[in-house]
C-alpha cells in the first residue's frame, strides 16, 4: 500500500490562506470519511487537528477546516501566523482495514 | 485527560526483538470504542502506521511489518505493548503509541521514544 500523496512544502505568508491537498484512491479517502489531519512541530509529537475530514477537536482553531472531494482531501489554514509553521500530515482508514498517512507537508510562514 | 508514555530500551541490536510498552492514565484501555496504536517515524521522514489492538485482543498489522509483529494488550497494567522481531538498521525510528477512535483517527498520542538499531 502506498502513502497518500501530499505536496512536500506550501507557504504562505502572515494573515493568508493556504491549502494542503492529500490524494488517495478509492479504497481509502474515495470511499470513506475517515480522514484525519495532524500537526507536527519540530521535536515534537503529532496532534490531531481535523478528523472525519471536516470536525476540529475541541481547542482547536476554527482558522484550521478540511474537506474533501473524490479522492483528494484539503487542509485550509486561514488567517496564518507563524505559530502554525509546522509539517502537517493526512491520514486515511483504507478498505483493507490499515491506515495510510500522507509524506507530509512542511509549511512555511514567511 | 488521556495521557500516553512509551517506555523500553533506546538501543537494539540487529536480528534481535524491539519490545516497547505503552502506560496510559487518565483513561481505561478496555473503554469500549477505542483502538491502542503504534506509528513511527523515521529519522526526518514522515509517519508509518505500524498496526493496533482493542482491549479484546483483536489486532490489525501494517502488511509490511506483518510478520515480524505482535502487539498486545495488559489490562490490569492499563498498558500495551509492541515487539517487532529481527530488526535492521531500517527499523531505527521514533516510536509512538496513539489512542485511536474506532480504526479511524488519533486523539491523543504519547511523546515517542527513539529507538536505534544498531551493533
């Protein structure tokens, strides 16, 4: 199984929105809505920011938001700043039961 | 708050077994609902999901490590455990135990630990 396919690196500057895409297939984010998203600063573990593709768990900003659309699933971050230059990583259930996360996406808040 | 904490030796050989264990607090592990997860990450790469287990013992495995992995679960302890057998040098990674909702997303995550494989 291959990892879902993320973009290496977005910027952005202070105050604009960028976007992070994730491709998968039909057996993962086609076919369910069992996509997640983390953020990873460096030395530090992941934390979940998105999950079932659109809800934000509680204490996270409502500047983050996901969808999706076929097999590709977006990560908005609007109103950037730079507390949010970090990597980012999708994560998909797939039909075979497994999860798949993406490469990762390194964002850059010039 | 949930709270995870991996725990086990930094420094493994090659050929021989990575057995690490993951305390949670501040939760059961038999709540029903939930998965116990393990994920890596290796040096300046990105995650690898390696599998997880339900308080019941049912387990499902990355297929890559499938054959070298067993997980499971210590309910009086409200721990669970890894052990991936004949390591290599490519299994030198940051490890990381994850509650997972369902099979679906991970809410809360320990802090890792690094393990290198080496002679």
């Amino acid at each position: 199984q291959s990892a879902l396919t993320q973009p290496a690196s977005v910027s952005g500057s202070p105050g604009q929105s960028i976007t992070i895409s994730c491709t998968g297939t039909s057996s993962d984010i086609g076919v369910y809505g069992y996509v997640s998203w983390y953020q990873q600063h460096p030395g530090k573990g992941p934390k979940l920011i998105i999950y079932n593709i659109s809800n934000r768990p509680s204490g996270v900003s409502n500047r983050f938001s996901g969808s999706k659309s076929g097999n590709t699933a977006s990560l908005t971050i609007s109103g950037l700043q730079a507390e949010d230059e970090a990597d980012y990583y999708c994560s998909s259930y797939t039909t075979s039961s497994t999860v798949l996360f993406g490469g990762g996406t390194k964002l850059t808040v010039l | 708050q949930v709270q995870l904490q991996e725990s086990g030796p930094g420094l493994v050989k090659p050929s021989q077994t990575l057995s690490l264990t993951c305390n949670v607090s501040g939760g059961s592990i038999n709540r029903g609902g939930y998965y116990w997860s393990w994920i890596r990450q290796h040096p300046g790469k990105g995650l690898e999901w390696i599998g997880h287990i339900y308080y019941g013992g049912s387990t499902y495995y990355n297929p890559s490590l499938k054959s070298r992995l067993t997980m499971s679960v210590e309910m009086s302890k409200n721990q669970f455990s890894l052990k991936l057998t004949s390591v290599t040098a490519a299994d030198t990674a940051v490890y990381y135990c994850a509650r997972t909702y369902g099979s679906y997303y991970f809410d809360f995550w320990g802090q890792g630990i690094l393990v290198t494989v080496s002679s």
